[in-house]
C-alpha cells in the first residue's frame, strides 16, 4: 500500500515514520508513506498556500489551487482521497478495515482556519477522528495511517489482531503479567489456573462485562 500525506509540516512525521511498526512496516516494504509538501505546488511567487476568505470572517483558508496542483501530479487510479475535518465521518475501527482494501490512500491534512469548499470536489471522503479541534491535521493522518497499516498482512500477527478492542463491537478482555500478586493486588485465579478451556470462557464474559460497563454504546451497535 502507499500512503501519500499531503501536509505543510513534514518535519512532524519524522519520529512517526521513523520508529516501532511503521518503520518495520516500511522497511519490510508492506506499505510506503510519502510525506509530499503542498506549499510547493503553490502557483504564487511567495508560495503562499493560505487568504482571508471571502464575505468576510476569522482566519485564513487553505486555497484550492496548491492541493489541485499536487493532487494533479499524484493521483493514480487506484488512489482514494481522504480530507480530513472536523465535519467528516467518525473514524472507527470499521473505517480503518474499509481503507486497508485501497492500493493507494492520499490523507490531505488541514490547517488554519479550514479549506477552500471547492477542494472537497476532489476527494471520495472526509473523515474526522473525534468531536474535538486540533491545530492541524497532521495528527489525524498519523492516527489513520498507523490504525491502517496495523491491519495490513505481515505487519502484526494475525493472532493480535483477533484479539484486539472493537472486534464484534466488544473492547478487549482485561489482561495481566507477572507477578501474580503485587501490593495485595492478585491476577485472577482462572488466569493462573492452566485451564484454556475455562480461560477462554473467562475472557469472553470478560469482554462484554467491560463493554457493558465501559462502552454501552458498542452494544448498542452489536444488536442493531
């Protein structure tokens, strides 16, 4: 798979791209990130990518025409265009399944006061990672691409996967390692116990227990 991140922070990647699974994943050429800078694309002598927008308001818009320019020099038929704002679907683990299926991702990051509405002509989704607003996207493509990348074959174990939260809309089983009882704090005793058979039946009550308590809305989700 390859990733293209257009952003005007490149330099924010660096320890993102450079360090644990996304590395391995690069360096075992499972998935290629490209950090492309959309200020070079600007048509303008200074590069200016941002202007007050028209009517009237607060802050400065992203002009359309450095990501038209980029996108123009990028995109393949294969690519899927993410822009990420604050209005987009709700990220979630389903989102994150339904983008693994794509050779060819490109994550546009925002920053300043927002975009030029033009610029959503060329993408096929907008997608926010929560209810709240950050400083840019950059944080988001990271959030996207290391949920994405995780999926791919060969990056993690299948077996890891399996037993990860939001797997049938449940959050994971509770888990603990030696020692088995540290400051009169004591792992379960059917942890300890040998039997699989009843670890098994234990991590699964387990499971909907903590989701039940933890993230009613889940199952919620799991009945619809």
């Amino acid at each position: 798979m390859t990733i293209d991140i257009l952003t005007l922070f490149p330099e924010m990647f660096e320890g993102f791209i450079n360090t644990s699974i996304i590395k391995r994943a690069i360096e075992k050429e499972i998935i290629r990130v490209n950090l492309i800078n959309f200020r070079d694309y600007s048509p303008l002598n200074n590069k200016q990518v941002d202007d007050t927008p028209y009517g009237g308001g607060a802050g400065m818009i992203l002009r359309c025409e450095p990501i038209f320019e980029c996108l123009d020099s990028i995109d393949t038929e294969d690519a899927y265009i993410i822009l990420l704002s604050p209005e987009g679907t709700k990220y979630k683990q389903d989102v994150a399944k339904r983008l693994k299926e794509h050779k060819h991702l490109i994550i546009i990051c925002g920053h300043y006061e927002g975009f030029d509405e033009r610029i959503k002509t060329r993408v096929d989704e907008v997608i926010s990672i929560g209810d709240y607003i950050l400083t840019g996207g950059e944080i988001p493509a990271m959030a996207i691409t290391d949920s994405v990348a995780r999926l791919l074959p060969g990056v993690i174990t299948k077996e890891s996967l399996d037993d990860e939260s939001f797997n049938d809309n449940l959050l994971d089983y509770p888990t603990y390692t030696k020692p088995a009882e540290y400051r009169g704090l004591k792992v379960p005793e059917v942890l300890v116990s040998g039997n699989h058979k009843l670890i098994d039946e234990y991590r699964k009550n387990m499971k909907i227990e903590k989701t039940k308590a933890l993230r009613p809305d889940l199952m919620e989700n799991k009945n619809d």
